[in-house]
C-alpha cells in the first residue's frame, strides 16, 4: 500500500536548502521515493493552519518511507535540512 509523506516547511536558508535539495532527490528515489508536490502554491480552504512551504513525496510503503527516513544516508542530510529549515512532517497510508 503507498505512503504519502507531507512536509510544511519553514526555509531560513534558500541556499543552503537548494543545496539539501540537490543531495535529497537522488536519495529519495533511490529508496523508491518520488516527489508529487514540491513548494508549489497552495491555498487553504478550510481551518487556521498556515503552511509554508508544501512538499508531498509518494514511497511503495510506509515501512519504505521509514527505512528510507531513519538511514543513515537521510538523517546525514536531514541535518543540513536542519540546519537551514524547520519542518512539521506526517505520513499517511494510502489507499
């Protein structure tokens, strides 16, 4: 069953993120990732919530998503995102 992560993501550092970005991509598909949405306009139509910026990723499976989120490859680079940006992220079963 697919998973579907969304990221709502506060960039501090434009730079420093592209660089993130670039080093990300190729990780992530490489663990069958796939990007669906990555910091396009959003609009919110219902509640008070205030996304930043939107990335949706789409992975075979939420236990591929979390070997994928917990390996030492993406914690290495989830450090620099760390460095650059703050994140509110949640992963969701498909159907």
């Amino acid at each position: 069953m697919p998973a579907y992560v969304i990221f709502d993501v506060e960039v501090r550092d434009a730079q420093r993120y592209q660089d993130f970005m670039r080093w990300a991509k190729p990780a992530l598909e490489s663990a069958g990732g796939r990007y669906l949405a990555r910091g396009g306009a959003h609009k919110v139509y219902e509640g008070d919530w205030a996304p930043r910026r939107i990335v949706v990723l789409e992975f075979p499976s939420v236990a591929a998503f979390e070997t994928f989120y917990y390996g030492a490859t993406y914690q290495a680079l989830k450090a620099i995102r760390d460095e650059c940006s703050s994140a509110r992220l949640v992963a969701v079963e498909g159907v």
